[in-house]
C-alpha cells in the first residue's frame, strides 16, 4: 500500500513533471513558432456555383431562384412577362429585381433566392427636333452611343464607361465626366413604369413627380422601367488642356474652369504613390474645337489605353511603377494625347479594359461627394487614412457634379466634387475586415465635412453613417412601402440598409 503509495506519489510526480516537461516543449516549441494563424487568409473567391448571381465585386455571389432575360421591345410582351415572373414571385413571397450589367457592388440588382431578371435590348430611337431619344431601359451605354454617334448626337451625362444599362444608370442616379451637369436623372424626362402591383403607369416631373423623385437614385425599389426618354446633346471635336496643380489648389480652379462655361467634360486626378500620396493634381478639361465638320466615328479604347492599362496594372503593390504612372500621366500624356477626339470616343470606354484577370483580387471602388470648399481637407483626411490601411490603391479620379435636388436619395444635395477611388483587393477574409474599417474611417471623415458617400459600391458603411449619408432614408421606405406594401421588388441594397427602417 505504502509502496504503492509512494509508486503512486512518484508516478504522478514523475507524470506530472514528464507531462509539464512535455507540455513545456510544446507551449515553448509553439511560442517561438513564427507561423501565423491562417483563418484570415480564408479565401472568399467566389465558387462559380450554380444558380447563383454575383456582382463586380465578386464578393456577392448569392442564391437566386430563377434568373431570366427578357428581349422584348417595350409593350405589350415585355409587360405581360414581367407580370408573369412578378405575380409567381409575390404568390410564393419571394423578391422580384430588374437589373442590367449587375455591376454595382452591394448586390443592388440581386434579390436574394428571389426571381432576377435581365433585360437585353439596344432599342433606340432619336428625335432631333426635342433633343431626345426614347431608348429600352435596358440597352447599354455601347450601343447608345453608337447609335446617337451615327447621328451626330451624344449621350448629355453617363457614366465613365460604358457597359452599364440606362436604366440602371438612372436607378443609381450616375454621373460622369460631362460637364456642367447634374446626375444622369436631370437628362431623364419620363419614363414608364410597371409598379409592384402590376398597374403601368407613364412618370415625369409633371406626371406622379414624387415617384419620378424616388425612381431616380431608388435603386429599382418602386417597380420595373419599361422605356425611356432622355436628353442628348450633340456630338462635337474637343481638345484637351492638361494643367499641373497643387491637390490643395485643385478645388477653386477646378470649378473656376467649368463656371467659365466653355468646357464640354473634365475631369482631375492625384498621384497616389506613398512618397507623395495626394499631394499632386493634374486638371484635363475639354473643350469644342473650331472645326466640327467631319466627326470621326466613336473609336472608344485605343493603342495608348492599352499601354495605359499596362503601366497602370503593374502599379499594384509597386511605388516605382506608381510614379512612372504618374509621370505617364502628368508629364508624357499631355504631350502624347493633345490631339482632338470626339465627345463619344472619350465616353465609348468599355470596364474591361482595365481589368487584371488575377483571381485572387478584385477591384473595389469608392465615391465620396465634397463641397468643394472642404476639398483640401478631405485631401488630408485621405492622407491620414488610406496608406494606413494596407489596400492597394490605384487609381482616384474627380469630377464635377452639379447640385441634384430631385432625387430622394441624393447625393448632391449642392455641387460636389466627385471622388472616385480604385482599389485592388486581395480576396480573403482578413482583406475584406481592413477594407471595411477604411471605408469606414472614410465616410466619417467625408460626413464630418459635409459630404457623403455614393451607395452602389459594397455594403461597408455603418446603419448610422448611411443614415446621416441619406437623411431623407425613412421617408423613402414609408414611401415606397405605399407603393409596394409587399416589399416585392428588394435587392440586397434594401435588404442591408432599408429593411431595418420598417
Ligand atoms: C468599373 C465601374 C465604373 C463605374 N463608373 C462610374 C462612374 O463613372 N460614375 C458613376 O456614377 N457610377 C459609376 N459606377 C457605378 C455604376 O454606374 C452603377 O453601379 C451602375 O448601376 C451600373 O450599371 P449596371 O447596368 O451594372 O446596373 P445594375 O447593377 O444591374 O443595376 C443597378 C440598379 O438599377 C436597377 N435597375 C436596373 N434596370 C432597371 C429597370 N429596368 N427597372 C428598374 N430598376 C432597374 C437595379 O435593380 C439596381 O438596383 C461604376 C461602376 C463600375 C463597376
């Protein structure tokens, strides 16, 4: 017994000094282990399943119950399908979304396990003595363009390519590098719409305004457009002038150059290599040549975009090739691109040209709308901000965008200067966390200065922040949930941001 007891005491005290030794080498092998935890580096490609839907983020692939495109000419047709596939979505109580090239990047034309339909249509017809064209809604910017093109017309505001739905463009209320215009809605004069409850009904600024004002900017939300009519201006020669600017200066001359009233579309960038970050503006403004006779037809990307997109490319994760960009832009390009170009050739750019083909990142992009008279903080809120963060950012470009106070949920609700940013995102959980918290960060301080944020990017904005962003949020849920009490047409822009305002 009492040896057993001692060859007890021993055995567990030579177990417990064998197992502490053990347990030591291995707490100790571990603690001087460099290797770091690899669940942040989860992947988050998509897996191309089927019956899914996703978005250019590629981060949004989503179940849908059924996705069909439509082809039919506005009337009688497309309505009755439309009818078909919304009265089968609401007797099961599932969503209902119209959308076009789904390129916007919070699933804002993906109604989650919901009946997604697509239009395909390029119909176009000019009329020259109203400067306008009646269009399906969802022909895309390519074939408008080269459809005015042949007729000495242009598009009067869209986006800065050309891939996207008009529609789709009015839904999200786009705007671009024409100037010195509003969003793309202030060129809508009406439009037809299939409401929830299946009634079709023609909207303008004098026919059902209020609707008119939540369609624009709504995001699909209060029913299906059926045919267009929007403004066109005519097609013209313009010339480039480049001017090299300090960022903080960029704001006053930029409006002073489009207040000037000669200017047809412009737009300004900054240099983005970490040595410099933001510290440099070019401003390139266009305007009409003397001789208009003999307009080339729409060429749209050439050999220099090309080269263009290689230097810009090798930019991600290298601040050589960041400067050379910037000296491609700043110092060669003006020398190399003064030549003239029509209007249409500079809005006939497809998105991808840009485009990297490496699957383990995606392009994310940003907007934010800043009075100009707060722009050289908005600068410093940026250099504080973005090389903290460890996206690669590759490109920002500004704009013009004049006052929109039409749209419910405007993002101008004076003149802004528009913000676009790009950024390369490496696929994976720990990347995403970080691009959230800049975003974030970056709507803070942009509302802090009386700007806001655009809404078709991803879905990284706080509940709060959106509602300070789009102070006029509840009054377009109340309204449309008069429109449509069974919230048929949702998306995952209602879902995130609207459903909890119910
Ligand atoms: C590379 C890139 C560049 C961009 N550049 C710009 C830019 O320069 N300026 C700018 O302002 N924005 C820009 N954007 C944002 C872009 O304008 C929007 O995301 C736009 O909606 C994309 O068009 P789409 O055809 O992909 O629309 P989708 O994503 O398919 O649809 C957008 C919204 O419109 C609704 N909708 C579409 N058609 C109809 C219809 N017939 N009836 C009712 N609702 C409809 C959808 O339900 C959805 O809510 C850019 C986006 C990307 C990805």
């Amino acid at each position: 017994m009492a040896y057993g007891s001692v060859r007890g005491q021993l055995t567990r005290r030579a177990a417990l000094f064998g197992g502490g030794a053990a347990v030591g080498a291995y707490a100790g092998a571990k603690l001087s282990s460099k290797v770091p935890s690899l669940v942040a580096t989860q992947s988050l490609q998509p897996k191309g399943a089927a019956d899914t839907l996703n978005d250019a983020s590629l981060l949004n692939e989503t179940p849908v119950f059924r996705h069909i495109t439509i082809q039919e000419n506005p009337g009688d047709a497309l309505i009755a399908r439309l009818r078909i596939e919304m009265d089968e979505a609401r007797a099961e109580g599932r969503p209902f979304n119209v959308g076009a090239a789904r390129h916007s990047m919070g699933g804002h034309a993906i109604p989650e396990n919901g009946h997604a339909v697509t239009f395909d249509n390029g119909l176009l017809e000019t009329d020259v003595t109203t400067l306008s064209y009646r269009v399906h809604p969802g022909a895309r910017w390519s074939q408008v363009i080269s459809a005015l093109d042949l007729q000495g017309m242009s598009p009067k505001v869209m986006q800065s390519n050309n891939d996207f739905g008009v529609a789709a463009t009015f839904c999200v209320n786009a705007h671009g590098w024409p100037v010195p215009h509003g969003p793309m809605g202030a060129t809508v004069k009406s439009f037809f719409l299939l409401r929830p409850d299946g009634e079709l009904m023609r909207v303008s600024r004098d026919e059902f305004p209020e609707i008119f004002n939540l369609t624009m900017g709504g995001y699909g939300l209060t029913g299906a457009i059926i045919d267009m009519e929007v403004e066109m201006v005519v097609n013209k020669r313009l010339v480039p002038t480049f001017q090299n600017i300090s960022s903080r200066d960029f704001a006053p001359f930029f409006i002073g150059a489009i207040e000037a009233g000669d200017v047809n579309m412009a737009y300004g960038r900054l240099n983005v290599d970490r040595d410099r970050f933001f510290e440099d503006a070019l401003m390139i403004t266009y305007r009409e040549e003397g001789d208009q006779l003999a307009l080339p037809a729409a060429s749209g990307s050439e050999a220099m975009s090309d080269a263009a997109a290689l230097v810009f490319r090798a930019q991600l994760m290298n601040e050589t090739a960041k400067d050379i960009r910037w000296w491609f832009e700043s110092s060669l390009g003006p020398r190399i691109n003064a030549g003239d170009v029509t209007r249409n050739s500079l809005l006939n750019e497809p998105v991808v040209t840009l485009d990297d083909g490496d699957p383990t990142r995606t392009d994310i992009l940003h907007e934010y709308f800043v009075p100009p008279v707060r722009f050289a903080e908005f600068v410093t809120a940026c250099q504080e901000v973005i090389p903290s963060s460890y996206q690669e950012m590759l490109n920002i470009t500004l704009r013009y965008v004049a006052a929109d106070r039409e749209s419910v949920l405007a993002y101008a609700p004076g003149p802004r200067i528009a913000c676009v940013m790009l950024f390369s995102q490496e696929m994976t959980l720990r990347a995403e966390a970080d691009h959230r918290r800049m975003t974030e960060a970056l709507i803070e301080r942009t509302l802090e200065l009386g700007g806001t944020y655009y809404l078709p990017y991803r879905p990284h904005a706080r509940a709060d922040q959106f509602l300070r962003g789009y102070p006029r949020a509840e009054e377009f849920v109340a309204a449309k949930l008069e429109l449509d009490p069974d919230r048929l047409f949702r998306n995952m822009f209602w879902d995130t941001y609207l459903e909890g305002l119910v």
